[in-house]
C-alpha cells in the first residue's frame, strides 16, 4: 500500500549526519558522558525552524531548533531522544522524532546551542 507522504527528491537529502549515542562511565570521581558515532552517516533534509537568543547569568546562550527529515531504517528508528546528532560540526540534542509515511521516513527535531 502507498504511502500518502510524498517521498523527498534526492536533491533535497542534501546533508549529511551522524548519530551518536552516549555512554555514562565512573571514573571513580564522577558520572562521566562519552558520545560516540553510531553506524555510518545518513543523507538528510535540513530546516531551520526556529532561533532564539537567551541571557542567562550574564551569559548569551542562542538556541536554534532544526528539523532533520531522515529515511526511516533499522539505525534511525532506534533513535531515541537520549541522543544527538552531528551536522556540518554542530551538535544537535535530539527532542523529537515524528514518522512520516509508513516506515518511509523520520522527522527529527533538533536543538543546537551556542553559549557565547
């Protein structure tokens, strides 16, 4: 049966990302987070949908919020929102992920922050 999703052009899957999961170590001290890669970097659709400047403590923290649109398969629909994601150097905490179609396509949302 069809999906009622109309699939992406391949021009539009015009980024790359990388997964990554995290690890939670005792170092004998303190709960320490390592991130690594998981599996291999898939293409996907990048949009902006949001930004926002923020200060805090004296700090100013930008935030923007992207939605990464990613074939569905057997590595990204173990994505969970424990995770993040690498594209073009910056890191995006993952806070959302929506299926699109049936089994066809994930839509990743994303939050990238910059404290500065």
């Amino acid at each position: 049966m069809p999906s009622f999703h109309t699939p992406l052009s391949a021009g539009e899957l015009d980024r790359r990302v990388q997964f990554q999961v995290v690890t939670t170590n005792d170092d004998g001290y303190a709960e320490v987070e390592t991130w690594s890669d998981v599996g291999s970097p898939r293409w996907a659709k990048r949009q902006d949908v949001s930004d926002s400047e923020k200060y805090h403590a004296q700090a100013n923290i930008s935030e923007l919020r992207t939605r990464f649109t990613v074939r569905s398969d057997s590595l990204t629909r173990g994505v969970t929102t424990r995770d993040r994601l690498i594209s073009e150097g910056e890191t995006f905490h993952i806070v959302g992920i929506k299926e699109i179609g049936r089994r066809d396509w994930l839509e990743i949302t994303a939050s990238a922050r910059s404290d500065q």
